[in-house]
C-alpha cells in the first residue's frame, strides 16, 4: 500500500466519524427541540387544565351565589305575597263588616 492510499483511507475514516458526529450532534438536537416542544404542549395543557379548574370555581361560586340570591328573592316573594293576602283579606272584611 503506497502511502497515498494509507492517507485517503485514513482522511475518508476521519470524514466518515466527523459525519457520525455531526449526526449525532443533529440528532440531540433535534431530541432537545423535540422535548421543548414536548414541554411546550405539556404546559399548554396544564394551562388549559388550570383555566378550565379557575373557570369551575368561578362558575360554581357563581351558581352559588345565585342560589344564594334565589332563597332570598324566594322568601321575599313569599312575605309579599302573605302580606298582599293579608291586605286583602283585611279589605274584604272591612268591606263587609260596612255592609253588615
């Protein structure tokens, strides 16, 4: 072997391990950029997961709350409507007793 061909052969095995590195390079970084985007996804979940959990409770205190002002609302009408009978019966007697 002439020592031109011991050169070309060592200089295509240095090319060929510098392209594995490269590779292998290339490879990690597409893992990493892979995984960021993995982590990207997995906190816009988890951000959706918390927006939903937030409008939840909003909504339930909400829902509360308008329980809350029903009963209320309820037990008004409710006094008005008996205060309204009351009246009205008041009336009918007062109305009658003068007819008497």
């Amino acid at each position: 072997m002439s020592l031109l061909e011991k050169d070309k052969i060592m200089l295509q095995h240095r090319s060929t391990e510098y392209q594995r590195k490269a590779d292998q390079e290339a490879e990690k970084r597409r893992n990493l950029e892979n995984e960021g985007k993995g982590n990207e996804v997995l906190l816009t979940y988890e951000s959706d997961d918390l927006q939903l959990k937030y409008n939840y409770r909003v909504d339930w205190g909400h829902s509360q709350y308008l329980n809350i002002v029903l009963v209320h609302v309820n037990a008004l009408i409710l006094s008005a409507s008996f205060d309204l009978g009351k009246r009205h019966k008041r009336r009918h007697m007062e109305r009658h007793s003068i007819l008497l």
